[in-house]
C-alpha cells in the first residue's frame, strides 16, 4: 500500500481499504478511533491541501489572499501576526477542496511542530510556503514531509506538492519599479531553492516553483474592510495567476482520488503509529508481568518462611508445656505422702496457673514475638526493595513512589497503606488491592502479652476445662487405701485431663481469641493475608496473560492491512 499511495489511484480504492480496516479492527476501540478522522475524510470526499511551512513563512497570509480571492468568507479568527499564530488545526473551504492550515515547523515550540507532523499525512496535496531565505535552520520537518519515512509509515508528498516562495516582494527588488530585475531575482531565487532541494535528495525543477506575495507590501494585513480587488494592481507580478492556473489543471485529478489519496496516506501513518504503541505496550506488559512475577516469588518466600517459623515456635511451645505438665504428673504419682498429695493434686487441677510454667510461657512469647518481628521487617524490606527498584518503577510507570524507612515509621500504619496505594494506582486493578494486603499482612508489630494477660487469659482454660468435664478426682489417688485397679484408673484419668488440657494451654498461649490474639493467631492471619495477595497476583498475571495475547495479535492486523489494497 506504500507504493501504492506514491502512484496513481483508481477512485474509491482509499474507501474500499477504509471499509476493510474498519472490519478488520472491530474489536480494536483504540484502532477505531485512530481511524475515526479517516472516516470523516471519506464521508466528506473532498481533497485535503495542507499548508506547510516555517511559522514566518506567511501561511495565514496565503490562506486570506486564497479566501478573498476565491469570494469565500474570511472568518474572524484568521489573524495576520509576525510570531507564531497558528497553534491547532483550521480547516477552510475552498475551490472545491478542504484548505488545511496547521502550526508552522520552527516555531519554538515542540508541541506545534509534533501537532503539524502529525496531520500532514492526511494531505492529498501539499502546499509547502517558504520566507524569501528559504532553507533555514532545522530541515528535518522539511524533509519528512516531502520525502517520507518508510519505517514511520509517511508516504512522501514530494511528487504532490506546490512549492511556494511566498513574501516575494521582500525579495530586495521592488516589482513596481524594476518589473525586469525583479523578475531576474525571482527566477535566481527559484534556481536556488531548487538546489537547496536538491542537496536534500528531493528533486524539484525550477520552473515548478512559484514566486508569490500573498500581502503586497502588507497593504491588507488583518483588515477586513477588503475583497479581491485589493489585489488587483499587483496581480501582474504577485503570482498568483499563474499558481491558479497551475492549480486548475491538478484540480481534476485531486477531486477524483484525493480523498482516497488522504485516507490511504492517513491510513498508513496511523497503522505505524499503531504498531509502534503496541510494541511498547506489548513489551510494557511483558515488563509488569515479570515484575509482578518477581514480586510474587518474593511474597512467597514470605509466606513460606512464616510458615516455618510457626511451626518452630509452635513445636517449642509443645515442648514447653508437655514438659511441665508431665512434671506435675510425675510429682502427683510419685507421691506418698496423703497431705503432700492433696497439695499437688489441687495444683495439677489447673497447671497452667502454675508461676514457674507462666514465666517461661512469657519467654516463649517474647522469643516468638522478636523473631516474628524480624521476620516482618525482613520481608517488608524485601517487598519495598522490589517495589522501589528500576524494573518495578519502569514496569508500571512514575506512580511507584517511595516509602518511609521502615514498618516502625512515625506515622504508624497508615503510611504503610499509603504508599502502596501509591504503587497500586500504576498497578491498576486487582493489583491495587494486593499490595493493600501487602499493608495489611506486615503493616503491625508481634507484641507479646505480660504477665496480667497471660493469666488472664489462662484463667480461661479452667472454664473451658469445667465445660469438658474431664477432671482429676482427688479421693482417687489416696493410693494406701485403693487396689492397684484404682491407682492405673486414676494414671488413665490423669493422663486424659493432660491430654485434653495441654492443647488448650497451647492454644490459649499461641493462637489467643480474635479480641486478645496471640502471637501465632497474628502471624496466621498475616500468611492468609498474603496468600490471598498470592491469588491475586495469580489472578493479575493472567489479566496481564490474557492483554498480551491481544497485543500480540493486532501487529499482525496491521501489517496485513498496510499490503491489502
């Protein structure tokens, strides 16, 4: 279709290819709407000439003398200025034809000259207006618009363009006086420009350049007290006739295919800015779905060495409390003396109230809590450093915003919830509320009870005790006046009262009640959290699975339609 657009066309084939693209990409919203203007161009089936040119060029001039010469309305806004004036699009009729004015190249200012690059491939015909110094400064914009870019999809416009010395009567010779030497500097100029041309690999003959004064001497400017025949006394000398006469005979063939010319030019230039946007984001996906991978493995080791360190601190408590209450049961049995036995039989009716077991059930607390601890701010720091690092920041973009120093910050849990909120902005969707539970699994401290709470809460085992009904039965272990049947039936409701005891103990120390957790309820609550943010990154990577499939289909759309003409 490139070289297609750079010859001549049959009418309708830009409309035909319109009407297949369109089917083509009906699934494709930001494709349909690349297309939308291309549409327009079509339903309204009139050529587009686009004046390009320096802003000092003298654009707004041109067009003003091309209005009020034709008899077509002036409107208001068309302002004549020596800087910069047109910062947006304006489209005019005229003889037929859409007369396209969009900001001049070297302007000073980038969005002008990205705005301009960005509408000229729409262009049938051009009409490239340069000031009496012709080739100044910056000609890349000069040479894109005229030669093309194959690998930007820009169709040249060299073979379709007027070129226009425009303010020719600031040439340096005055055509009202010296006619003859004016027309000699004008023919130098036309030789000259050609050459400048030609050193650019853009061939242009001489004879093919206009000499124009769009504002003889300025006289009309933005007054709008005047008609054509304002122009009259220089129309000998101005140009303009023999540029209309020249335009005349291109008119037949720009009214026959020149819409389709635009929608096929327009076409090309939009599918390889489409394609360039879906590379990035083809490769913008790939980055966040391995940066939301990496990430994920890293949770996972959280979660996995959490796991590891509840059951130690789990197994040690075990340890612990079977320990102690085998202690009193030895004690108990091995006695012999009825009072001594009184006494440590009431004190085995509820163990666990015992001092000595108490205070090393603190120590374990406090042993847990500072491992726990630790663990937290390690995986934290491991999580932030992911987070904050140059792959996660280009990944998803500047919303990646630093958080404070540590989970200890000053501002307490908030901020914790704050910055991931900033990272879950640029995440988007599922991810948002996953780095929230990343808050809500790290974002506390292991505290461990004191010794108040700690009885209190053993205080409780007694009741629940009571409710189970599994009790030691002191009159059973007077063992100088029971049989041996007797003693090895209090061993057995020994043994069971510990049995049903000991992992309530263990209970009520690690895990706690949801008002008064323990340690070990806190950090099952925080592995459920984050195995839950786990299934949402799972889920986030096939959402991220499922956009890169259709990213990686489009390109081939395309392409295909960049060769179906």
């Amino acid at each position: 279709i490139f070289d297609q657009v750079t010859e001549d066309l049959k009418p309708r084939a830009g409309r035909e290819w319109l009407v297949g693209a369109l089917e083509r990409c009906a699934g494709d919203p930001v494709a349909l709407k690349a297309f939308a203007d291309l549409q327009n161009i079509a339903d309204d089936g009139r050529p587009r000439i686009h004046l390009v040119g320096d802003y000092n060029a003298g654009k707004s001039s041109f067009i003003k003398r091309l209005l009020l010469d034709s008899g077509s309305p002036v409107p208001p806004d068309l302002e004549i200025r020596a800087n910069p004036t047109t910062d947006r699009t304006r489209e005019y009729d005229w003889a037929g034809v859409r007369l396209i004015d969009s900001p001049g190249f070297q302007s000073g200012e980038a969005t002008h000259t990205e705005h301009a690059l960005r509408t000229f491939p729409d262009a049938s015909a051009v009409i490239y207006l340069f000031q009496p110094n012709l080739v100044l400064g910056d000609d890349g914009q000069l040479i894109t618009v005229l030669r093309g870019d194959r690998e930007l999809g820009l169709v040249p416009k060299e073979e379709r363009t007027f070129f226009v010395v425009n303010r020719s009567d600031e040439l340096g010779v005055d055509p009202e006086n010296d006619p003859n030497g004016y027309g000699q500097l004008a023919d130098r100029k036309k030789t000259e420009l050609a050459l400048a041309l030609g050193s650019r690999g853009i061939s242009v003959e001489p004879c093919s350049v206009f000499c124009m004064a769009s504002d003889p001497f300025g006289l009309v400017g933005n007054r709008a007290d005047v008609d054509a025949s304002a122009f009259d006394p220089y129309r000998a000398w101005d140009g303009f006739s023999h540029f209309m006469s020249e335009f005349r005979r291109a008119r037949g063939p720009l009214l026959r295919a020149g819409a389709d010319r635009s929608v096929l030019d327009g076409g090309i230039a939009r599918l390889s800015r489409l394609e360039a946007r879906q590379t990035a984001e083809i490769g913008q996906l790939a980055d966040q779905d391995g940066a939301v991978g990496r990430l994920q493995m890293q949770i996972n080791e959280a979660i996995s060495e959490g796991a590891r360190l509840g059951e130690k601190h789990r197994t040690d408590l075990e340890r612990l409390v079977t320990e102690h209450a085998a202690g009193f049961r030895d004690e108990v049995l091995a006695e012999e003396d009825p009072e001594q036995l009184k006494l440590k039989a009431d004190r085995l009716k509820q163990w666990w109230n015992d001092e000595a077991i108490q205070v090393e059930l603190l120590q374990w607390a406090k042993k847990a809590s500072e491992e726990l601890n630790a663990w937290r701010e390690r995986s934290f720091e491991v999580i932030e450093r992911r987070l904050e690092s140059a792959e996660f920041r280009a990944a998803f973009g500047h919303h990646a915003e630093a958080a404070p120093d540590s989970p200890d910050a000053k501002k307490g849990k908030i901020w914790f919830l704050e910055a991931f909120d900033k990272v879950g902005r640029g995440m988007g969707g599922a991810t948002r509320d996953v780095v929230y539970k990343i808050g809500k699994a790290l974002g506390f401290k292991f505290k461990p009870w004191g010794a108040v709470k700690l009885a209190k809460n053993l205080g409780k085992v007694s009741a629940v005790m009571a409710v189970v009904g599994v009790a030691v039965d002191i009159a059973d272990l007077f063992l100088a006046e029971r049989r041996s049947a007797k003693r090895e039936e209090a061993r057995q409701k020994i043994a069971a009262f510990l049995r049903e005891s000991m992992p309530r103990v263990v209970e009520t120390v690690a895990d706690g009640t949801e008002e008064e957790p323990g340690v070990l309820r806190l950090l099952e609550a925080a592995t459920k959290n984050l195995r839950e943010l786990q299934a949402e990154q799972s889920a986030e990577r096939e959402r991220l699975a499922s956009q890169l499939a259709d990213a990686r289909e489009r390109p081939s759309i395309y392409s295909a339609l960049q060769t179906d003409v």
